[in-house]
C-alpha cells in the first residue's frame, strides 16, 4: 500500500443540462516503477495506479489505462457533458490491489 495517497477532483457546482465543463484530477501518488533501488541496493517494489475511471450517474464517462512511465501524482483534465444533476465517481486502481475513490455531485438546471 502506497503511503500518503490523497485524490483530488475538481467538478464546478452547477451546470446547465448539456453543458460541457472541464473536470480536473490529481491524485498524491509515488508511482514507484519497480525500477529504483533504495539506499540499501534493493529493489523497491512496483507501485503505480494502472487505471482511472470516472462515472456519471453509473455511465462510464472517462476510462484510462496507465503504464509504469507516468509521472508521479497523475493530474487529469478533461471535458464531460451534463446532461442531468448527478453524481461524478472517480476511481483510481493500484498495482497492489487498493482502490481509491471519491465522489463530488453537480447540480444541472
């Protein structure tokens, strides 16, 4: 398990049905490739997230498969329509099993 794993998601408040807004996410995450050596020459494991998904009211919405060369604390930024009030889920899965989730609602008028 990863130390210090912190998500944040940014989701404005309100939209207008079928309004497009920007979502930015960043999630505080070492991304260890399974490369590095510590101080004492041991290898330190593999520890990355390898995939993110955001959900809108249970339809997918955004789904990435990450790789060992993404930078440390991945930051995301992408467009979604609104099309009702609802429910944004980001989920963020690691090498080593855990699951990292939060969730923020946007109210459409």
């Amino acid at each position: 398990m990863a130390s210090g794993v912190k998500p944040r998601v940014k989701v404005p408040k309100t939209a207008s049905a079928g309004e497009t807004i920007t979502i930015k996410t960043l999630i505080s995450h070492p991304m260890e490739s399974g490369q590095r050596k510590d101080k004492e020459g041991n290898l330190i494991p593999r520890s990355i997230i390898n995939r993110f998904v955001v959900e809108f009211n249970g339809e997918n919405v955004i789904d990435v498969t990450m790789e060992p060369a993404i930078s440390t604390n991945p930051y995301f930024e992408f467009e979604a329509v609104v099309p009702e009030s609802g429910e944004f889920v980001f989920t963020w899965y690691d090498d080593d099993g855990d699951v990292y989730t939060t969730s923020k609602n946007i109210e459409a008028s």
